[in-house]
C-alpha cells in the first residue's frame, strides 16, 4: 500500500498492481487479493474529482437549517446520506461496544470468509473439454515441477 500511495501521489498515469501476490508472485491469496483489492477501491474513491457546486456546498440546506437545527430533517440531506460516503468493503465502522458484540471480526477474517462465499458462488465459465483437459495437464506438469500447494 505503501509504494502505491507514493506512485498515486507522485502522479502516475499507469500503474501494474499484483493484487493477491505474495512473495513477489511466487504464492497468491485469494484473501489478500481481496484485501488489495479493498485497498485499491479507497485510492480509485480518492482519485475521483471534487465536485464543488451549488448542490454540493448546499448553501439552501444550511439556510433551511439554521442555527440550532439538524441536518437530517433537510431534504438534501436525505438524498444524499446514504451514498455520500464511501464505504469500504472490509473496514467497521461500528463503536467498540457494538464491534465486540458483533463477534471482533477481523480485516483478514472478514476477507478469508468472503473469499471462501466468493468461491461458493463461482460457476464455472463453459470451456470445450479438450481445453480444460489441455489446461489440467499443464497444471499437473507445473505442479509437479514444484508447484506449491494454492488453498488458504
């Protein structure tokens, strides 16, 4: 994250990531590419351009306000209070009280169980046998050559 926060800040126009790598590509992880992933959503969210307009400095919402008032009772509010934020897939945003009693769930659990529904999920795109079986061998070749075991 590190080194794609001082690319994104330096100005990069093309950036390659290995979402999911581990040991320089040697091993990959399906919840560290979820984590990665997590992690590229943020910066593609910071990248996205400042819209400073009318609607958005809502100068008509702080007036239907007024001192003393709140916010959620305005209409602009209620339009926007929902999507105005953006919202990690991973992150939790609730007290500690509540996290607690939600069970403590980890970053690195959270991205192991959905990596596990994701892959419950998955169906398979239809591919001619003699394909998947060319595929096959030429995973049980490399495998043999020393490959390493791919579950998590």
């Amino acid at each position: 994250m590190f080194s794609l926060w001082g690319a994104i800040q330096g100005g990069v126009n093309f950036l390659m990531h290995g979402a999911g790598w581990m040991e320089g590509g040697l091993h990959a992880s399906l919840p560290k590419f979820i984590l990665d992933a997590d992690l590229l959503s943020m910066v593609a969210e910071y990248l996205q351009p400042i819209v400073v307009d009318a609607e958005t400095l809502a100068h008509d919402a702080i007036g239907e306000v007024g001192p003393g008032g709140h916010f959620f009772g305005v209409q602009h509010t209620q339009d926007r209070f929902r999507t105005a934020f953006y919202k990690p897939l991973l992150s939790d945003w609730r007290n500690w009280e509540s996290w607690v009693e939600g069970g403590s769930p980890t970053a690195d659990k959270k991205a192991a169980d959905l990596a596990r529904a994701f892959l419950a999920e998955y169906a398979p795109p239809p591919i001619d046998d003699a394909v998947r079986e060319e595929l096959a061998e030429f995973t049980r070749r490399r495998v043999a050559e020393g490959g390493v075991k791919t579950d998590f």
